[in-house]
C-alpha cells in the first residue's frame, strides 16, 4: 500500500517538474497550464484510480506517462487488495489448522487412554481368573494400535519448520503426550507383571516384537523432545528418569523371553 503511494506521489512530482510547453498538464476549463504540485499529484492520483474526472487533462507525452501510470495504478492496487485478502485468508486458516492439530493432540492422548483402559479390562480379567486364552492371543492387536498412535506421534514432534502452517505442540501437550506414553507403559508393565504371576502364556513372537518396537519408537520421540528444546531441563530430566526405569523393565523381560527361545531352539537343532 506505501509503495502504491509512493508511485502515485512519484507520478506527481513528475508531472510538475518535467512540466514544458510541449508535455503539460492543463486546466480543462480554463485551459492554463498547471503550476501547483498539489494539484498535479492530485491529477496523478485520479489517474493511478482511473477517476478522471476531467478537469485536468495530460498534453504532450503526459498523455504516454499518464497511461504508464493507469496500468501500474491498477497492477498495485490489485497487489494491495489481494494482499488484504490473502492476510484475512491467512487468519481463517491459521484458526482452523490450529483446531484440527488441537483436535489431532486430544486424539492421540485418548488413543493412549483406550490403550490403558483396555489393558486395565484384561489385568482385571486375569486377577479374576476368568481371562480366555484368546484375549491372551489377541494382546498384540491393542500393543499394535498403541504402535500406530507413537508412529503419530513421532511424525508429530520430528516436523520441523518455519511456515505457518507446521506446526508443533506446545509445552503442555508435549509434557502431557509424553506422560501419557510412560503411564501406558508403565500400563504395560504392570500387565506382563501379572501375566507372569499368574502364569498366563502371553509370549508370543508378535507381541514381543511389537513391544520392542513401541519402546524403540518412544525412545525416538523423546529424542525428538530433547531436540527441540520444548521442555525445561528439570522436566526432561525427570521424564528420562521415569522412562528410563519403565523401559529397562519391559527390555528386561523381552530380553529374558528371547533368550529363552534361543536355547530352546538350540536344544530342538
């Protein structure tokens, strides 16, 4: 908007100091030249308009200038209205991707809420005795969908980016998204811990491998946290610490299971 005035500022100064007795400009009705800046940057700024309204009119190659001055009047006055337009555009769609990744955040704190109440269902279903062995087989589908929601995660917090619309969580989100992983894994370890209290037959390939790769992928994640510098220290230490002493327990029992296989496998060849 200051470089359209400027030109049409520029245009006046021009009009009335190049002003000579072959290129003028004229009053209409009095036909005398013009010899006021004003009203020759007044007469620039009718034409960058395209108002006209007639009652001073270019002579000589004014008339040339005048046209040049039309065509850039419009091309910055366009400039200038899609500029208002796109900045309101820019507001309307900043609103709504910062609904959409606020919803996105809710979602993928209440996929690990389902992960934890679906693991408190079959923790109390084995306290109770009355667990089937297919739910036991089926544990790997909720360990599988507990995969997807870090893969989201993840893809969340490794974005980076200066634009508008990239996007990254917040202090808050991020502290309550990674207590979220730890609780379910915490979740997790308390569920394998009565598995084996109770001598249930919960090892099988799938489920320790996707359990494995949960692990691998929240160490991820909070690599990604550390990167970012989005927490403050205390809290990242305290975070590790908790994710540290979780995950060393279901590497542990993991490890032990393979081990295990190892040799029967050895044993068998």
């Amino acid at each position: 908007f200051l470089l359209w005035a400027l030109v049409i500022i520029f245009f006046g100064f021009f009009y009335h100091f190049f002003s000579n007795q072959i290129s003028l400009l004229v009053y209409n009705q009095s036909n005398e030249m013009v010899n006021s800046l004003s009203d020759a940057i007044y007469f620039s700024f009718i034409t960058a308009t395209t108002t006209g309204f007639g009652d001073i009119v270019p002579i000589g190659v004014f008339r040339v200038i005048a046209i040049v001055e039309v065509i850039f009047g419009l091309l910055l006055l366009a400039i200038v209205t899609f500029k208002l337009v796109s900045i309101k555009q820019n507001a309307i769609l900043s609103e709504l991707y910062e609904i959409s990744f606020n919803e996105k955040i809710y979602r993928l704190r209440s996929s690990l809420l389902l992960f934890k109440q679906n693991l408190n269902r079959i923790i109390n279903k084995v306290e109770e005795n009355s667990i089937k062995t297919r739910e036991i087989y089926d544990l790997y589908i909720y360990i599988s969908q507990l995969e997807d929601t870090l893969n989201e995660i993840f893809n969340l917090f490794k974005r980076t980016g200066k634009n508008d619309f990239i996007k990254n969580p917040d202090t808050i989100s991020t502290e309550l998204i990674f207590n979220s992983i730890i609780a379910s894994s915490e979740k997790l370890n308390e569920l394998i811990k009565i598995m084996n209290e109770h001598k249930k037959e919960w090892k099988r390939e799938i489920t320790l491998d996707l359990t494995n790769s949960c692990i691998e992928i929240s160490e991820k994640i909070f690599d990604s946290i550390i990167r970012s510098k989005t927490l403050p220290k205390k809290t990242i230490n305290d975070l590790k610490h908790r994710k540290n002493d979780i995950f060393s327990l279901i590497k542990k029992e993991t490890a032990k299971v393979t081990h295990k296989k190892l040799q029967q496998f050895i044993i068998e060849n």
